[in-house]
C-alpha cells in the first residue's frame, strides 16, 4: 500500500514537481507525470549546517534516468536506472535525511571524497622535502581525507540544466593537514547515454596532494535487495596493490592465480571465502587494481558489473590509473537506507576511480602532486545499459 504522495521543488530551471512515494517493492519503482517515484521526502534534505544550506537536486535525462544529489558531502543520493524489463532500478543505496547521513556510522554512501581519497600511512607525507602529517581515522591512517573530509562538508551547487549540476568547495590551507587553498568544481551529469558523468577539477596556491572520487555503495539488483555476491564482475586489470593489515599498500602482484582475477566475468562471491591472505587482510574485497587500459568512450576502460536479478550492467570508464574494489565487508546494519532496509553485511559495494592508496609514500606509485599552476583534472563515467 503507497503512501501520500509528496512533493519536491527541484530548482529553478526544473519547476515541475515530481512525485515521491513510498513502495510496496523496494527494489523497483514507478513513474508519475513523467517523473520516477522516488523514495525520498526533499523536506527532510531542507536544513542549514555550518551556517550554510543544504538542498536536495534532482537531474533527469531524456530516457527516464533520475538521480538525487544533496549538497551535503557531495553525495548521490539515489539514481534511478532502468532494468530489463523497462522498470526503474534504484542502483545506489542512500539514507532519507540530511541528519541521517550526519549520524550515520558510514560516513561515506555516495560521497565526493577528498582531500584525498583511500589510505594514507600513519597520515604522514611529504612534498618539496617538507614533512605533513594530515588527521587519522582509520587506525593509525588517514582515510579519505580524515576526520573532517569533503563528506561532511556542505558545497556549494548550481544546477544548469536538468541534467547538471556543478558543486564548489574550497578546502583551506592545512585543513585536515594538507597544504595550499584547494579550489575544488566536481560536476555530476546525466547524460542521455545513460551515463553518470564525474568531472572533477582542482587547482592550489601552495603545493599540494589531491585524489578525488565519488564512494557510491551500489547494487545493481536495487537498494534492499541482499547480497551483491551474485553480480557478475570484470576489472579490466592484470595487477593489483597487496595491502596490509592496516590495509596500506605493501607492493604490486599480479591477479593470475589468486582470487582477484577478474579478468573475465566471475560472481563477486565466487572466491571471496577464500583461504588467502590478502582477502584476510581486507575481510574481503578492499584493494586497488591497477587499469591496463583497455579503451573505451576515448578512456580506459575500468569495469563492467552485471545485477543478476535486474540485468541491469554498469561500465565504468576513467582517465584514473586505478580502482578501488569494496565488497561491503565492513556493513554492519547499523544505518537505515531510504526505502526501509538496512545496511546489511555485503549488500552493496563500491568501485572508486582513483590514484593509488598511499601513492605519496610510493615512489614507484603515479604520482599524486599537483603543483602551483597547475590544473587537476580527471573524468570517469558510470554508463548503465541492460542485457
């Protein structure tokens, strides 16, 4: 049985309201005046944080294809694709509120992540001969930026058009420990190829390190739908970072052999129990794979995943030389997603473009330096088709 239905006011150049609605499948959502059902109430995304506003957007393609961005962190809240069948998919787990994702336990679902994305050893780095040493949040790492990274910073955002919008944020000097005034534009755009297009762009006064990415938490079978183990996987990589068990980088091994070959389509869950020592170290699925650049839409391309229950296939394309491979493993039912399930053990998991983890401690690692005068810039997209 559906709930009232409730409005939301998506922006100034998008004056039509769409209908939100509670579903009796949690998995597969409905259409109303041209507009997705979906499950969220723009209300609730309606606040001020840090003497700023926080807002909920709305893109749409020509096809059908919706997403919802908050400000808040940068986050994809929802993104609405369609399955085999016709029928809309909510592809990304997200939470309903602005004060949930404040409290949640995981403070990464669908966020812009940086200063600079995945680990740091022991948060401590150095450009130009001079020593940094940057927060620690994840044992004795730095993780995603540390304790105040973009994901609970409020940007600020201009939609465009129906189908773009650009966020701002500028990190200030040493925030987090990092050096230089960080002018940091990421635009999300949906195209009318189906695509999420990420384009992130940087620039510094001081000498700095940067690694932006989104951490989306999908399931290609829909948000509460269980486990992601049954979705196929391809990652267009021959190596891969061996970590420790802080999951620092500890060298580069090839997939050949081992339970992190995904040179050809195989379930998540297939060797994911395995008796290994890295799948140990990660409770699963936690490592950086190194791209061999297999082209694809003028870019290497990263991976394809398929939902087993939906059909439904996502490529991912980057200018990235790496990615970050996430099973869920640290999922612990802690958060309510917004259509009413939790966040259970490996029912979604993430894959981040990005620079390796730990890359300013690794001279043999791309590097992660971005210069006075120069300009970061980088591109990856997430294009959604079905079988």
């Amino acid at each position: 049985m559906k709930s009232p239905y409730l409005s939301i006011l998506t922006s100034i150049l998008l004056p039509t309201l769409i209908v939100l609605a509670c579903n009796t499948n949690p998995n597969l959502v409905g259409k109303k005046n041209g507009f997705a059902i979906m499950q969220l109430d723009s209300s609730k995304f309606d606040t001020t944080i840090n003497n700023k506003k926080v807002k909920l957007y709305l893109l749409k393609n020509n096809k059908g294809m919706q997403a919802a961005i908050t400000n808040l962190g940068g986050r994809i809240v929802s993104l609405l694709v369609p399955d085999s069948s016709g029928k809309l998919v909510d592809v990304i787990v997200g939470l309903g509120s602005a004060a949930n994702y404040q409290s949640s336990t995981e403070p990464y679902f669908g966020a812009t992540i940086g200063r600079y994305g995945n680990r740091i050893a022991k948060g401590k780095f150095t450009i130009d001969g001079k020593n940094y040493q940057s927060s620690l949040n994840n044992g004795a790492n730095m993780l995603h930026g540390g304790k105040n990274g973009f994901q609970y910073q409020v940007w600020d955002a201009q939609q465009t058009n129906d189908q773009t919008i650009i966020l701002k944020y500028v990190s200030k000097d040493m925030e987090e420990g990092f050096p230089g005034n960080l002018n940091v534009k990421v635009t999300y755009q949906i195209t009318d190829n189906n695509e999420v297009k990420m384009d992130y762009e940087a620039t510094t006064d001081k000498n700095t390190i940067v690694n932006l990415t989104n951490h989306a938490f999908f399931n290609l079978n829909g948000e509460g739908s269980g486990t992601i183990l049954n979705h196929q996987l391809q990652i267009f990589a021959d190596e891969f970072n061996t970590v420790d068990s802080t999951l620092i980088p500890t060298g580069i091994d090839s997939v050949k052999g081992t339970p992190f070959d995904f040179t050809t389509l195989t379930k998540i869950g297939d060797r994911i129990n395995t008796d290994n020592q890295q799948l140990k170290n990660g409770k699963g699925y936690d490592h950086n794979f190194i791209l061999t650049g297999t082209k694809g839409l003028g870019m290497p391309h990263a991976a394809t995943v398929i939902g087993d229950k939906t059909g439904i296939v996502m490529d991912i394309y980057t200018q990235e030389p790496g990615l970050q491979f996430y099973s869920g493993n640290f999922m612990q039912s802690k958060n309510k997603f917004k259509g009413g399930a939790m966040d259970d053990f490996r029912t979604a998991f993430a894959l981040e473009t990005q620079h390796f983890p730990d890359s300013p401690n690794h001279t043999n690692f791309p590097s992660t330096q971005l210069n006075v005068g120069d300009v970061y810039k980088t591109e990856s997209i997430y294009k959604f088709s079905n079988k």
